[in-house]
C-alpha cells in the first residue's frame, strides 16, 4: 500500500465527524482503496488449498475413527486399603445364619411395642438385621464369582503357556535361525587326557623344591653346629673378647704371626678385599701382584682347597 492511501485511511480513521458528515462521498472512496490495498497484498490468502510436500497432509489418509471411551473424572487425593471382609482361612464362615445371629441378636424377650416410637425402632433393628444378612450374602456372591473367573482365567494362561512350551518349532523360525555347530551344543566338561603325566610332573617338581629347601635347612643346621664353638655365651669372654680385638697392636701381631710384612695396619692388609673373578684367575695360575698371594705358599692354597671340598662333602662349615 502506497503511502498517500495509508495516510487517507488514518486520516478517516481519526476524524469521525468528516466520516459521518460525508458518508455517501465518503464510501466509494473506501472501497476503492480497500481493493487496491488487497492488490497490492504479499500475504498468502487463507483459503489456499495449495499443500507443501513436507506438510503431514501433504498425502490425504482417511481419518481414524474417534474413540468414544468416557474416562472417569480425577479424584484428587487417595482411596484407603479396602478391608478384607471375607479372610481366606475363614472361608463363608460369616454368611453362616449362627454369624447373623451372633452378630445382630434378637432381644431375649419379644414385647409389643407400646407407642409409635417403640413400633419404628424395631422395625429399623430388623430392618438392619435384614440388610446385613443381605449384604453379606451379596458380598459372598461377588467373592465367590470373582474367584470362579480369576480361577478360570489362571487356568487358561496355564494350558495356553504349557500348550505354546511344548508345541513344535514354526517352520519360519527353523528356515530363518542361525546357524549354530554341534560342537558348541556340546557342554559337557571332558576329562584332560594329560591330566595324570601333568599331575606327575607336578609332583617332581614339589619334591624336587622340598628337597632342595631340606638340604639348605640341613646344610643351615650343621654351620650353626660348628660355629656354635666360637659362640659367646658368657660376659666375661665378651669383654675378653672386646680387648683382644680392640687393642692398638691386633693387626700388627696378626701379621707376625703369618710371617707378614708391610701395610698391615687394617683388615685389609691381613684379609685382603673381596676376591673378584680376575683375582682367583690370578692366584690360581700365580701371576698375582697381592702381598698376601705372594707370602702364601702352596701348603696354605691346599688347605683352602681341602676345606672346601671338606665342606661340600659334608654339608656343614669348615673352620
């Protein structure tokens, strides 16, 4: 719409009085812009019966028919535990006419009544009477007819359910299953064949570990033997001891006493360090530049040799 027709319609819309003075001028003139307005237009009209191809109706299906299900109205809040009027273990124990009578007793003595008041409490009394026998019988009923259909129903599950168990196999399903290989049907848990040469096996190893834990306890036992002589075991060799090793000449005298000489101030220079390979290699061909290989004659390598060999054959340490 042009400006100049937006401007003559708020125009008419804002002054009543022309509107109302010049109404016969007026109307043409209205309308004439109205359907030029609807010319001009870029809205889709509302009748249009053209259908996108993404639009569900897009397709026309016919429609479903309604359901005409009444749901009941919601109750707001919770209805309580019904009681149970008639218990299992009791079975029709209150639809017995002793129940009634123990219940809803007649009066010991039946007197007419004297006034209208009288008249209408025993009617209401037989009247209650009445509907509690009633009313249970009816109760009773709708018990036992409950059950009857429960009892029914259940039974029809139960030969459905056995009848579907142990009917055969659809020819659909047997055409259509996977395959699955005899030998994964097979569960059955089959004997190891090598079961008793593993088991062999096993047990000469156990022997074997147990006897070679045997002899290091044997081997155990005979050094704690011999050494036993060299023990200490009162505090007057304890200090004795204490002052034979802790004196200022301990090292000196030792090596008089193997005919030693030079740097013998420590234990080094009397015992030497640990042998390595290279030092055995050099002792036993006599090419070694130790101070103590060179004084130690081949008497003193025997007696080593001697011990040792003492020492294997027996088990125990050699002193």
């Amino acid at each position: 719409m042009s400006p100049r027709c937006s401007r003559n319609i708020s125009g008419l819309g804002r002054g009543d009085m022309s509107l109302t003075s010049s109404a016969p001028r007026v109307r043409p003139a209205l309308g004439q812009l109205l359907r030029v307005s609807r010319t001009f237009s870029t809205s889709q009209s509302v009748g249009s019966n053209h259908v996108p191809p993404e639009s569900p109706s897009y397709i026309r299906l016919p429609t479903p028919p309604q359901s005409d299900e009444t749901k009941p109205t919601r109750v707001r809040g919770h209805l309580p535990v019904p009681r149970e009027i008639f218990p299992r273990l009791e079975g029709d124990r209150k639809v017995r006419p002793d129940y009634i009578q123990r219940t809803a007793p007649k009066p010991a003595k039946q007197r007419e009544p004297s006034n209208e008041a009288q008249r209408w409490k025993a009617e209401m009394a037989d009247n209650r009477r009445t509907n509690l026998e009633d009313s249970l019988q009816a109760l009773w009923a709708r018990r036992s007819k409950s059950d009857k259909v429960r009892n029914a129903r259940v039974s029809r599950k139960f030969e459905e359910h056995n009848q579907a168990a142990a009917a055969l196999e659809r020819e659909d399903d047997r055409l259509t299953r996977s395959t699955v290989l005899d030998s994964m049907l097979d569960t059955k848990v089959y004997p190891d064949p090598e079961r008793f040469s593993r088991a062999d096996r096993s047990r000469t190893k156990v022997m074997a570990r147990e006897s070679a834990r045997r002899e290091a306890r044997r081997d155990a036992i005979m050094e704690l033997y011999i050494s036993a002589s060299n023990f200490i075991v009162q505090e007057s060799e304890l200090k004795a001891e204490i002052d034979k090793l802790f004196t200022e000449e301990y090292f000196r005298k030792q090596s008089q006493a193997v005919n030693r000489y030079g740097a013998t101030e420590n234990t080094w220079g009397i015992y030497g360090k640990p042998p390595s390979i290279a030092n055995m290699l050099e002792t036993s061909t006599g090419t070694s530049t130790k101070l103590m290989d060179y004084y130690e004659s081949e008497y003193d390598r025997s007696v080593k040799r001697q011990k040792r060999i003492a020492e294997d054959l027996t088990g125990g340490k050699m002193e």
